[in-house]
C-alpha cells in the first residue's frame, strides 16, 4: 500500500493532467531527460558519485510502494503496447493528421520503459528505484495521453482522408490565375465533410491570390491596441473557417504569392483544429520590407540609390 503522500501526488498529476492535456509529452521529455541524465552520471561508478537523491529521501522513502508503483505502470505498458503500435500503425497507414508525431512519441515511450526497467534491476546503485519509479509516473500519464489521442482518433472507426484535387476547382499554380475564389471552393467542400478528415492536393507551382476572401468575412486576428481609428480589422486573402482535420499536402516547392502585403493576412484560421500545410512556401508579391544598400545620396535632388538585395 502506498503512503498517503504518494496517493496525493498520483491524484494531483491526474487532476493536472485533466487540466491540462498537452502538458503530458512536455512533461514526458523533460523528466525523461532529467532522470536519464542524473542516471548517466550516477552509472560512471558505484561506490563513488553524487547522488540525485539526498540521503535523509533515501533513508524515509517507502521502497516496498514505489516497487509496487513501478511494476504495476510496467505491466500496465506491457499491456498496452501491441495495442498501442496497432493504433499508430494505423494513423500512419491512414495519412492521418500527427501520425508521424505519435511515431516519434511511442519511440520514446518505448524507450521509457526499457529505462524504468533498467533501473528498477540496477540492485548496485539503491537509487536505481528511485529513478525507476520517476519513469513510472511518466509511463502512466503516457498511456492516458495515447488514451486520448484514440478517442480522437479511433481506429476501429477510422477512415481514411478524403483526397481532393486542385483541379477540380480550378486552381492553377501559373502565377497568373487569381487562386482566392478557387481555393475558397476547395475549403468550403471540404467543410462539407463535418470534420472528417480530408487532404487537398497541390501541384507544385506558384499560386497567386490577388483578392481578398469572397465572401468578405472580415477576421479579428489584430490585438486591439493593433487597429486603426476606423475599427477596421485585417481580412485575409484565404480564410480557414471552422475546419478541422484537414492537410494541405504540396508538392515540394510550392509557392503561395500574396498580392496584399500590408493590409491583410495571407492566411487566417478561425475556429479550426488539426490543420495542417506541407511543402509551402508563402510570400508577398510585393515585399513590404526589404533589405538594401545606400549607393549615394543626391542632397540637391533629395534622391538616395540604393542597391536592393535580392
């Protein structure tokens, strides 16, 4: 049975974890790294290192609970794995939003517990269960945040993305064609699809947008100290509204041209989750800003020449 204070700790990691959802990896990197290097520089010699544990801890901690602690979160991952790389299999197989994030967080979840079980045998070094027993905390809160993403994600219901093209609405990358309405069409299909997920494909090209959104939505994305005395707030030329799970896959050096510099936004997302661009390069036909060298000053004709640097 563990003591009273260690029942506290597990109930408040719980109560932040439901506070606070992607803090789990951000917690899962940090004390990964932290306990990994404290064990590092305790493993260099047995009888003669700095300990990350005072002695007084050592000495009062209840080492019968925290074994306890650490076999029951290593059962619980053994448990879970096969599962577990099913499910990330499955992401990936489906070209699905972050699959390649959960790959990268099931390897190092991986690799957590071969650590916890590495310091939970290291019977040379009696802090190796103290170590352990950190990792274990992080194996738990682990699984709770992959129990999550497949509630986002379900794999028994999962299906796979809903490809569209950027022809089949006209969308040209010529850095000619006008592309706001054409793209507009495209996301406002794709809307259609209540949050299903859905990729649009792009060619590689350049793709010019030289008006502002159709329908004229005009989207808060100044802070307030940031407007103008008319209250008039920055309209994008693409507008993002109310999407979710939805991948702008181009092809490698794809460009997106923008024909406004000053008084709007390229792109805004509003009220979205889960999108996603690949392969984009986004610019200003005409840059705003630029970087130059002042050749010479003409005082009579109050001219300068510059040299533009491109």
């Amino acid at each position: 049975m563990a003591k009273p204070e260690l029942q506290h700790n597990r109930r408040q990691r719980r109560s932040v974890l439901s506070q606070h959802r992607g803090s789990i990896i951000r917690n899962l990197f940090v004390v990964f790294l932290t306990v990994g290097a404290a064990a590092l520089s305790a493993g260099g010699d047995a009888t003669n290192h700095e300990s990350y544990f005072s002695r007084e801890y050592q000495k009062t901690v209840n080492r019968k609970a925290l074994e306890q602690t650490v076999e029951e979160s290593l059962r619980k991952a053994e448990k879970a794995l096969p599962e577990l790389r099913t499910f990330v299999n499955n992401t990936v197989a489906g070209n699905y939003l972050f699959a390649d994030c959960l790959t990268k967080r099931l390897e190092i979840f991986e690799r957590l517990c071969q650590y916890v079980k590495k310091e939970k045998n290291r019977k040379e070094q009696p802090e190796g269960l103290l170590y352990a027993s950190h990792g274990a905390w992080d194996i738990i809160n682990t699984l709770e945040y992959f129990d999550q993403e497949k509630k986002r994600f379900p794999v028994n219901t999962m299906e796979k993305p809903k490809i569209f093209h950027a022809k089949e609405f006209g969308i040209k990358g010529d850095n000619r064609t006008d592309c706001t309405a054409p793209f507009q069409k495209a996301f406002d299909a794709i809307r259609k699809l209540d949050g299903k997920p859905a990729v649009l494909k792009i060619p590689r090209g350049k793709y010019r947008f030289d008006t502002l959104n159709p329908k004229g939505l005009k989207v808060r994305t100044l802070m307030p100290h940031q407007r103008n005395a008319n209250n008039i707030y920055r309209q994008p030329h693409l507008l993002l509204l109310n999407l979710s799970n939805v991948t702008v896959d181009c092809e490698p050096g794809t460009e997106f041209l923008f024909t406004h510099s000053t008084a709007v936004d390229g792109i805004a997302v509003y009220g979205g989750d889960n999108i996603t661009f690949k392969n984009i390069k986004l610019d200003f036909v005409n840059n705003p800003f630029t970087q130059c060298t002042i050749k010479s000053v003409d005082k009579k004709n109050n001219r300068l020449v510059l040299s533009v640097e491109k």
